[in-house]
C-alpha cells in the first residue's frame, strides 16, 4: 500500500463535512494537504487552472471537468465524485490520463426521494400558492389531488425510484416504472408494475424522474414522446435538467397536456432569472437541493472520502466508474 502522507487533495464538493464535522479531520490526518473550495458555488474553468495543478486526488460537487480542465490536472489520479451522477465528468478523457473516476451510488436515494414526493405533495394540493396566498392576508379556496388511488410513474427504478415507490405505496398509490434493467425483485416487493416507456407516459398521474443522464436519455421528454402524456399530469424532476426539453416542457404546460411540474435541476444553474419557467405560474423550484440532508451529505462524505484515499494507496475502489 502505498504512503499518501504527501498527497494533495481539491475538496470542491461544498457541502462536503458540513453535517458531520469529523469527515475533514479524518481527510486531512490521511494527506499531506486538503484544499476546500472557497468560492461557495462549482468550479469555473478558470478556477480549475489556479486550484488542480499539483493535486492527486479531486472529490468533485457539480463542477464540470472537461478535457480542458483534465490538461490542466499534472499530477491527478482520482476524481470521487461527491454524488451519484458522472455526466459533467469526461470519462473518456479521465480514461486517456490514466484518472479513475469514482462516484457515490445510493448515498442520497433516500434524500432525493424525500424531495421528489415533496414536489408531488406540494403539486397535488397547491401548497406554495396557498401558504403565500394566506400569508397575504387572503384565504382562498383550493381544490387539490388526493395521491390515494392515482398513478404514479417511475422514469428510472434504480436506487431512488425503489425508494419513491416505497413512499408512495404507503400513500396508497398505483406505481408503473419503466427502467432498461429493471430490479424485478424489489419491483415485487413493492408492488410495482414494470412497464414500456410509453404506458408509463400514458397511464401516469404524477410523472417523477428518476433516469441517469446518458445519451440514450438525453431528451427523453420531448415534444414527440409528450405526445404520450396522459393530459393534466404533473410532472417532478429531481434527476437531470437534460432528460427535458425546456421549450417542449413550456409548451405543453401553457396547452394544459401538463398541469403542473416541479423541478430542482435545470440546464443553467442557477437559471437566468428572465426565464419562463421560472415565473410560471404552475412551475414549481427548488435550487438543485435533493441531496442536501444531513443523512445525504454524510453518506456521500464517507464514500468520497473512502474512494479517494483507495486510489491514492494504489487500492480498488468502492465505487468504481472507469474500467
């Protein structure tokens, strides 16, 4: 195993250690230095050519790291990702410089999940409107959506789609999924019907998100497959701005195909504040905070921290993404 007693390490996860105060020591008693972001929001590229230079491990937030901020990595071995998703991560050229790339399965299933339902709460029985409204001093009468008995739909049955169906059986929900390798087992288990893409998009009620962002799901929600859309659904994405066409999704709420939708991740974060969706009036935001829980941020932590120094040391890690 080797000695790492030298190794410098870029920390640009923000989040990282702010619920569990012990994961930086712990970091920092195994390297030679630890490097935290100071900015408060991802890397820029410019940022990446003053901070990467001389650093062997990299636990990365959202930041992007491209081939042009990979040139810029001398000394790089690892990138952890502090998250689940890679898509703002160039595999490839990480591949070419011999970095392996690393990420966090699972560690914020249940976060995300938690967010994802809120959404579909908040959407279902009008909560932001009428907390303003009454805040306003009005007190107006709103009709909502029982979950009971409606459908939802799984885009996604991975590790935070298992975790929504669960919540959602327990508000007495009928749960369709489609996923390319689906969990038969945990669909039985849960009582989830696995089905093709477009009869979730047909028969679904409330329609969540849940698809990592690859070139095959690019897009997915486009003005062609909306087609299938079951009119007035609601709509929750909590997985990748990508997988919607902003311009088709704006269309199809100002026709009424899609009652509502409720999103935490879109393609510029954070948005420009003149876009449409944002002043909506069935648009609902959050600003990309599925992860952030304590239980979340912890997790994710842990497992960033355990697989970076495996690489460091010349080990396997956990969480491999690379071959």
């Amino acid at each position: 195993m080797k000695d790492i007693s030298s190794c410098r390490v870029l920390v640009t996860a923000r989040s990282f250690g702010t619920a569990d105060p012990a994961l930086k020591p712990y970091l920092e008693e195994a390297v030679g230095e630890v490097v935290y972001n100071p900015f408060g929001r991802p890397f820029s590229c410019e940022e990446f050519e003053q901070y990467l230079p001389g650093m062997d491990g990299l636990i990365a937030g959202v930041d992007v790291i491209d081939e042009k901020v990979l040139n810029m990595a001398d000394r790089l071995r690892v990138i952890a990702r502090h998250g689940t998703g890679v898509d703002q991560v160039d595999i490839q050229a990480a591949l070419d410089r011999s970095i392996v790339v690393t990420n966090t399965p699972g560690a914020n299933a249940a976060a995300v999940a938690e967010l994802a339902f809120g959404l579909m709460l908040a959407l279902a029985r009008q909560i932001p409107e009428a907390a303003a409204a009454t805040k306003a001093g009005n007190w107006p009468h709103l009709d909502g959506f029982t979950l009971e008995g409606h459908v939802l739909g799984l885009m996604g049955f991975g590790a935070v789609g298992q975790e929504m169906a669960r919540r959602a059986a327990g508000f007495g929900m009928a749960i369709l999924a489609y996923d390319p390798a689906p969990v038969e087992a945990a669909a039985l288990e849960l009582g989830v019907r696995l089905c093709s893409p477009q009869e979730v998009l047909e028969e679904a009620g409330f329609l969540s998100l849940h698809m990592p962002l690859i070139d095959e799901t690019r897009g997915f929600l486009n003005t062609q497959t909306m087609q299938f859309l079951k009119p007035g659904v609601f709509l929750i994405n909590t997985a990748r701005s990508g997988l919607v066409d902003e311009h088709a999704l704006l269309q199809a709420l100002n026709q009424g195909l899609i009652r509502g939708a409720a999103m935490d991740v879109f393609y510029k974060e954070p948005p420009d504040p003149a876009s449409p969706l944002l002043s909506h009036p069935a648009v609902l935001v959050t600003p990309h905070l599925g992860a952030h829980t304590d239980g979340a941020v912890n997790n994710m932590g842990r497992m960033a921290i355990e697989n970076c120094l495996a690489v460091l040391r010349g080990l396997n890690p956990p969480n491999r993404v690379t071959p």
